[in-house]
C-alpha cells in the first residue's frame, strides 16, 4: 500500500545500505559528514543497521550533529512539553532550508525521547539512487510538486493522494508527519501556509471538514536561522523573477541548493513547537465556504507561527539599513559582521542587496 510514495520499512533497510556503500558518491558523504572515520568504518555501520531506527540513530544523527557541530552555533528548542507521547501528530512548519529544516527537527524530538517523524520529500529532489535510498531510509516520502506532474489535473489526483497517505499515517500506521507550510521554500523571509495544503490535508477526510483537520492533530513549527540558508542564492533568484520572466531553474541547482545550506555558517538556530491545533480552535470556521474555511485555517497557522519566529540581530540591522536610519539595539560588531556579508554580493545589481535585506528584515517588519 502506498508503495511508489512511502518510506523504506525495515526489511528494506538491509538492501538500502549496500546500494549506499557502493554508491561511487559515497565516501565523498564520508569526507564531509563523517570526519574523523575511514570510509571502511561508515560502511561498517552501514552493514549494521537492520532497521530504520538503527540506521537514523547510527548514520543519520552522526550526520546532521556534525552540520550543527560544524555550521551552527547551537541548536535550542522549545516547546516539545506541548506534545502528548502518546499522540501522533501533522507537523507543519514554516521551511527555509530544503533539508535541515526537518533534520533537525528530528534531532529535536529524539533529543527529548520523542519518536521521530515521516518527512516529506520532494519528488523534484529524487535525484539519484543514493539520495533515494538515504532519504527513504530516514523516513522520507516522496511529494509531488506542480513541475513534477503532467497536468493541473494530474497534480489534483496526486494530491488527493497524499491526503489519503498522511491520514493513513498518522491514524493507522501511528507515525507523526512534517510537511512544509507551502509549496517550496520561502526565499523572501514572508512566512505565509498556502491554504491549498490545507485544502489537501482535508480531501481524505470525509465531508465533516472540522473533524477531517482535527483528527490529523496539526502543530504548527517555527525554524529561525540568524543567516537565512541559501540567503544570496534565493536573492539572485527573486532578483531574476523580478524581470517578469518565468525562471527555469538550471540543472543540479536544487542540488547545489542542498549543499550549500548544509554547509554555510547558520549561526544560531531555534525551533519552536506551538501550540497544537484544536477541534475546540477550528469549530469557528466550521459554516464557512470551503475556500473561505481554508484560508482561515491557513491564518490560524500562522498566527502561531508569526509570533514565535526568533529574531535575530541582523533582522535589525538590515531593517535599518532599508530605512536608512538607525534605531534599533546591536553592537558594532554585529553590525560589521552584517555589512561584510554584504560585500558578498557587491558585483551585483543594487537591487539584489535591497532583496537581500528585505529577506532578513520582513519577519521583524511583520512583527511591527
């Protein structure tokens, strides 16, 4: 059931791992994440892991400790104690990075003895047999995007889908889920839920639309970067969508995308649990249109996730710095650190440094 979407089950996991050991890619996956260790003991591991947990708590977590070890400077959370044990749970969270985002959200919840979650894998990013077999292996399912389908309609029947997958998740199999609040990443620093996910979220539901979102038990997610991953990359992108033109994107630059989130600085990263989403929270909405119910579960989303996205100096700074004036707190050193990032992007037009501080400074704005 669900075969071409779901993730590895563990009689899977024997094969997986020997198809990523001899993957031609794979001590270049050894060099970077796994310093330290020959290749030949990664393997070892590898051969060990019989089971997706063994292979999350052996490889995976080896991993992205490494990234936050190396790229961040520490990884805080709060919140967890809102979440029942014994429930399992629709995660929906703001995005700003392809894969870290939900990495270290797992992170999160193993830390606190919390079973990790299924984590939604764009079909567009299916690329390769390593990034197939790592990502299904770590509780990865795949999601298809508008570019990945033939046709609106095509995409209707994928979604409807999907539904029908996370609800069989969640209520059958007893596993929680992560999803992104909307199609994508955010490139532009405006945190906003796409009502049409909770439209899909509602198509497997039946026709009482209340009860069909609150046995999914939806809790909002907020991540907060201090350096938005990626940031001069989605800059020169909405720079090039700016011109009205449709943007293609090149080959291999989702891929580049990943890389390179996964390894420049992050400085401080914070992620917020909110507070879950209730029947009692959805009853308001319950005579209104679909469309109309849609769009307020969309709001209500991001009212929780709005007021618990951190800010950072540099959400400051780079406010100031659009109006022109200085008045808000931060040191002299902040602010140097800040306007050095910016000679990253000197050769370029001026419009693309105004994107880029509009990206760090729209949550604080939002927040005003």
């Amino acid at each position: 059931m669900f075969d071409d979407i779901r993730p590895y089950v563990d009689a899977e996991i024997p094969a997986a791992m020997q198809r990523i050991v001899a993957d031609k890619y794979f001590p270049l996956v050894c060099e970077y994440a796994f310093q330290g260790h020959t290749v030949q003991e990664i393997a070892a591991i590898l051969g060990s892991c019989r089971t997706v947990d063994e292979f999350q708590h052996r490889f995976m977590w080896g991993a992205v400790n490494a990234i936050i070890s190396k790229t961040t400077n520490g990884l805080t959370a709060e919140g967890v104690e809102r979440l029942d044990p014994s429930k399992n749970y629709l995660y929906v969270s703001n995005h700003r990075d392809i894969v870290l985002d939900a990495a270290f959200f797992d992170i999160v919840l193993d830390r606190y003895g919390r079973r990790t979650a299924e984590i939604t894998f764009g079909a567009n990013l299916m690329q390769g047999q390593l990034i197939i077999d790592i990502g299904k292996s770590n509780k990865m399912f795949r999601v298809e995007r508008p570019t990945t389908v033939s046709s609106p309609r095509d995409f209707l029947v994928k979604s409807r889908y999907l539904s029908d997958y996370i609800r069989h998740t969640i209520l059958e199999k007893k596993e929680s889920v992560w999803i992104a609040q909307r199609n994508g990443r955010t490139k532009d620093g405006y945190d906003a839920t796409d009502q049409g996910i909770i439209k899909m979220f509602g198509l497997s539901g039946g026709s009482d639309k209340v009860k069909a979102l609150a046995d999914l038990n939806i809790v909002p997610l907020c991540i907060s970067y201090e350096w938005e991953p990626c940031d001069i990359l989605k800059a020169l992108e909405l720079y090039a969508r700016s011109s009205g033109q449709p943007y293609i994107k090149k080959p291999g630059e989702d891929l580049h995308s990943i890389l390179t989130g996964i390894q420049q600085p992050k400085g401080r990263v914070h992620l917020t649990v909110c507070e879950p989403i209730s029947q009692e929270d959805l009853e308001p909405f319950r005579g209104l249109p679909s469309a109309v119910f849609n769009k307020e579960v969309a709001s209500l989303v991001d009212s929780r996730i709005l007021p618990a996205f951190r800010l950072y100096p540099n959400a400051y700074i780079a406010a100031d710095m659009l109006a022109g004036k200085r008045s808000h707190s931060y040191t002299e050193a902040e602010f140097k650190t800040f306007k050095k990032h910016l000679e990253l992007i000197k050769e370029y037009p001026a419009e693309v440094r105004e994107i880029l501080l509009k990206i760090y400074a729209t949550p604080l704005l939002r927040k005003d």
